[in-house]
C-alpha cells in the first residue's frame, strides 16, 4: 500500500481507477491482512491508536463510536448490523467529500469493508446526496467491481465474513447530514432527528445496530491498517492524528482541495491557494465551513485541527475554509447563511423553524437597508436562545448560529453602519474591487 493517504493517488482529471488499476497500486491489501490476519478488535484498536477523530464535522473520535456497536450475539432479535457512510455533503462550501467519492471510490470501499468488520456489521449503506451523479455511479460501478472480485459478498476472501454494499441515492436535504435525520431518510420517513437514547448504536437502522460514519473518516480507514497507527499519527503536526482534506473557497485565487497534514495552518492553504483575492487583504475566515464562526486575520497561524479552533473560538467542522477580503461584507455572507439554514431546516422544533426564518428576514432587511438599530438585540437574543448551548432539538441551530454570533460580536460595527448608511458600506467603498 503506497504510502500517501487520502487524495494522494488520484488522477489529476479525477477519473476512478478500475479495480486492476487500483489493485497495482497497493489496493485491498489492507483489507485481504485485515480480515486474513486481524481481530475485529485488533483493527478497531488499530484506529483508535491512530487518533483518528470524525471528518464529518463533530471530531468524535471514530473508534470510541465504533465501541458501542455489539458483537455478535449481544445485540436483541435477528438481523444485521449497519454501516452507513454519510456522503449527503451539503455545508456551505464543503466539496471535499465529492473529490473522493468521484476519484477514489476503492478506497472508500476498502475502508468501509474494514469499519463493517471492526463494527460487526454486514450491510454497509453509501448515502450520496442525488447531485453528486457521478460520484453515485463511479461508487456503484466500483462496488459492482469490489464484488466480482470476492471482496463483496459472502465469505469475503474465504474470510466466513459476509458484507454487502450498495449506494442510496438521497434527495439532498442539509439535515440528512445528521445521523438520526439520515437513518430516517433511510427508512422512507421524513428527515427529522430522533431522540437520543437510544443511540444509533442501540437502535438505529429499522431498529437494529448502526454507525453512521463521514466519507472521508472512512477512506481513512484502510490506509492505517495497511501503513500502522503510528505512521497515520505520525503524519499529522497535532496530537488529532492523520492528514486532513481541506476544501479552501471564497476571496482565493485559485479554489481547491488540498490534502494536509492535520495542524495546517489557514496562513498556509491559503498561500497554496493563490493567496487572497480582491484587494488581497484578509478581512477574515471561517475554519470549518458555513457554521463555523468567524476568525481574524489574527488567527491566521492557529494549527487547524478540532481542539486547536475550538480555543480559538471557532469550530473546526469539516475543515472546510471560506475566506473573506476587505471587499468582502461579513453581514452579507451572514445573510445568505441564515437564509440557507432556514430553508434547510426539517421545521421539528419551534427555535429552530420560527428563529431561523426570523433571523434571515431580519438579515435580509439590514442588506437592504430596512434594518434598525433594535433588530441587533433581537438577533443577539435569537443567538442565544439558539446558539450551540441553547434550545434547539439537534445541532442545526446552533450552527447556524456560530457564524451569527460571532459576526455580531466581531463586525458590531458594520452591522450598525449597514442600518445607519441605509446601505452595506463595504460594497459603497470597495464597489469597484468586489466588481
């Protein structure tokens, strides 16, 4: 197995490479020693001596969710275990994800394969949000592939494990990227959270034990078994260990995903990706994607990694980095925040379907110079009711809140020039710029 992880084998035009191609680059070893040579238990050590923590946004560390998942027979009733893998990528400016379900589907399925044998689970589920067509078809072709092959199936390898696999196109809903919401998806209901406990993996899928995991945490997972724990470690600057596949949008010159040692800072994605764009001065970032809260260029030299930007005051998320110029206006990306979530909210709990639309109409009227000086109370109070220790049934709220939050709290003074000017003064003084 080559020894660079993630994005490090895939073409610079994205095509898959077929299971042969795959194969002659070390492909599936990992998964012919892991079931061959290794424990379920060995391997699920394996990965939590790697520290490797969750991708999709939370950072939970994936081994210590994979524990709670029983062993063969202690769970209640017959049935399967579940493995679902999360590709319904729907934060603003996330499209990490895309990148490896479209040009590395192998190594999603190696890493599923292993995740379903260390959790004890014979169906693994790949949900894909239905826009990403070609990441559903490379995926499913890839499968067809892995199971002609015997790596899918039963007795995998002459292993006695059997594992099926197959792909979910899903409708695409941001809420769908929550576990609970995504496994009723799954069943055919409405996408809404479930109570918590029980947990997934308790009861998840039609009842029976489940994980639920994020595309990349998973294409992880076959690189460490083949390589070690302490090669995957060793490849991060933090003690949160591996390398991160970082989506850099916005005021950049040149928009990308990189691969990067876990610890990265801003200050260097964003010189490998062209620098700042506009004018060429940092106003400021958001780390972790569209609910992540804003930092200043102050923070430029922060490591990226969950507990590094949590005390920096922001949130790590999917590591996703939207950056911001001086002629860029933080309360008009604000907006369309606010009024993205409120669209994308399931409507279950009464914070979150009434204070969403409230705080983007309130948004919506500052950016059109509608606003008072009074709406910045009530949106501060909607901050707090809803922020991430507020009253909201799931996290969606309070996401939605850390942009609003700390906007509020570092751009104050905007927000009141909007209402004073009756007009966003950035866009009045760098018009021509941001043109």
């Amino acid at each position: 197995m080559t020894d660079k992880p993630l994005t490090g084998r895939a073409r610079p035009d994205r095509r898959p490479h077929t299971l042969e191609e795959w194969r002659d680059l070390g492909g599936y070893e990992a998964v012919e020693r892991g079931l061959r040579e290794l424990s379920p238990e060995r391997v699920l050590d394996m990965v939590d001596e790697a520290r490797l923590n969750g991708r999709g946004g939370a950072g939970f560390p994936a081994a210590r969710k994979w524990r709670f998942m029983p062993k063969p027979g202690e769970a209640p009733g017959d049935g399967p275990n579940y493995f679902i893998v999360n590709g319904d990528e729907m934060e603003p400016g996330a499209f990490k994800d895309r990148i490896l379900l479209e040009a590395l589907p192998h190594q999603l399925i190696e890493g599923a394969i292993l995740a379903a044998y260390a959790t004890h689970s014979t169906e693994i589920i790949v949900l894909i949000r239905d826009a990403y067509r070609d990441a559903i078809r490379n995926v499913s072709r890839a499968i067809e592939e892995a199971e002609a092959a015997g790596y899918l199936g039963r007795d995998v390898l002459g292993s006695g494990v059997d594992v099926r696999m197959w792909v979910h196109p899903s409708a695409g809903r941001y809420i769908v990227g929550e576990e609970t919401a995504l496994i009723e998806a799954l069943e055919g209901k409405r996408a809404v959270p479930r109570k918590r406990p029980p947990f997934p993996a308790q009861s998840g899928l039609w009842g029976r034990p489940t994980t639920v995991n994020n595309v990349e945490t998973v294409s992880c997972v076959s690189h460490i078994v083949a390589n070690g724990s302490n090669w995957f470690q060793g490849l991060s600057r933090t003690q949160e260990g591996g390398t991160k596949v970082f989506a850099v949008s916005g005021r950049v010159h040149a928009p990308q995903v990189i691969e990067a040692p876990m610890g990265t800072t801003a200050a260097e994605l964003i010189e490998m990706s062209g620098g700042v764009s506009g004018n060429g001065v940092l106003r400021c970032f958001q780390p972790g994607g569209g609910a992540s809260g804003f930092l200043e260029p102050d923070a430029l030299e922060v490591p990226l990694d969950f507990g590094h930007v949590r005390a920096a005051g922001s949130m790590f998320g999917t590591g996703t980095l939207i950056v911001l110029d001086e002629t860029a206006c933080p309360v008009g990306v604000i907006a369309r925040h606010m009024a993205f979530y409120a669209r994308e909210s399931c409507g279950w709990c009464t914070p979150c379907r009434d204070g969403l639309p409230w705080a983007a109409k309130i948004m919506a009227d500052i950016e059109a110079g509608a606003g008072h000086l009074s709406d910045l109370d009530i949106l501060r109070m909607t901050v707090q009711v809803g922020g991430p220790r507020g009253r909201a049934f799931c996290d969606l709220m309070g996401g939605a809140m850390s942009p609003l939050g700390t906007g509020l709290d570092r751009f104050g003074a905007l927000f009141e020039q909007h209402i004073s000017d009756k007009c966003c003064p950035v866009a009045r003084d760098h018009g021509r710029a941001a043109a």
